[in-house]
C-alpha cells in the first residue's frame, strides 16, 4: 500500500500520464516510492500495516513492555527466553488477553503490551515477537503530502528534461515556470507554501507518536 499513486496525483494536477509523457507512469511509480521512504524516514513510522517479525528484544522485567514500534494493530506472537544467557535458549510463548490464564492486554496507540500475569523477566535479548504496526488505512493527511512530494519531483522532471528546453515555459497541471532566469511562478510558491502545511499537519502525527 503506498500513500497516494499516480491516479490522485493526476486528479490533483488534472492531466494525466502513461508511457510516453514525461514523466512516464513509470517514473511516476518511482516518484511515489520516494515520497512514502521520505515520510517514513522523517516521521520514524509507517502509516501503513507493516509487519516486523521474530525481532529479538531486551526485556526490563516491567508491567508494561513497549515495542519499537506504534501504533500497533497486532501482536501475532510473544515469547520469552526462560533458559536466559548461557543456556539453549527455551521461548515460551506469552498469550494475548484478559482472561486468568492469559498474559497480556494491548495498548494500541502506546504501542505497550500490558502484563497482568507471567511477566517476563529482566533480560537480553531474552524476547522475540511478531507483531503488525503502522494503520489499516493510510491518514489522509499523510496522502496529501505524498502526492504533492510527488507533484515536485514532476516539476523537476520536466525542467530537466531535453524534450522542454526549447520552451519559455513549463506547466505541470495549474504550476506554471517561467524559464526565463528560472524564476519561480506563483504556482510553484503555492505548492512549496502547501507541502510546508502537509509536513506540518504529518508532524502533529509524529510528535503524538513520539
């Protein structure tokens, strides 16, 4: 699942691409690949179901053990090494629930799992979980900034290309560039000025995620 693809950048731009426009559909899918890795690398999250599997943790033999990651929407599986270090290792499984013979409740949005029985001891690399972080759909906030990272990357694309050099100008949907001294036009201040605001309404995320 990615943040936005080439459909709602075309809906945003109101043109539309595929294999011989520049940028291609291809280059499109590339662009869209940038966009979610920035996102991803500066928020510290995926806004996405992400699994991570059999990751190996230290445990601080606490109630309440938090994963790297969250939100969460899972935890597929939770084991505890009891045999500890210098020994073969024995993961015993700790059980998701609320019952007396179950081990654990969910925090989603903390990304903790909250022990109220069996918890697990104070050890290194003594855990190993499965679990799925990240959102069921994608926040509409996080969309919008993809397309318009991807909508920049366009802009870029045609003013480096051979194709428009001989043009006194470059559009891209309502972006108009004067090439003429490369100054930017109004457009291009609206979308710079619009990609500030996404990043901006996508920090509230990230720092509620902190």
């Amino acid at each position: 699942m990615t943040y936005t693809n080439e459909v709602k950048v075309e809906a945003y731009l109101g043109e539309t691409f595929d294999g011989t426009t520049i940028p291609s559909s291809t280059d499109i899918a590339i662009f869209v690949g940038w966009a979610d890795a920035t996102i991803n690398k500066e928020t510290g999250t995926a806004f996405e179901a992400t699994t991570v599997t059999d990751e190996i943790l230290d445990s601080e033999g606490v109630q309440r053990f938090k994963l790297p990651k969250r939100p969460l929407i899972s935890v597929t599986s939770f084991s505890v090494d009891e045999a500890g270090l210098g020994a073969t290792t024995n993961w015993v499984a700790r059980t998701e629930g609320r019952t007396a013979s179950e081990n654990f409740v969910i925090l989603k949005d903390e990304g903790i799992l909250y022990f109220h029985g069996n918890i697990p001891n104070y050890g290194v690399q003594n855990i190993k979980t499965t679990y799925i972080y990240g959102y069921s759909t994608v926040p509409e906030d996080v969309s919008k900034l993809a397309t318009l990272l991807v909508t920049r990357d366009i802009v870029r694309a045609r003013l480096a290309d051979n194709s428009y050099s001989a043009q006194d100008s470059i559009t891209v949907g309502p972006i108009r560039i004067q090439k003429s001294g490369q100054s930017a036009s109004q457009g291009v201040v609206e979308l710079n000025d619009s990609i500030k605001e996404a990043w901006e309404a996508v920090g509230k995320l990230k720092n509620w995620l902190r």
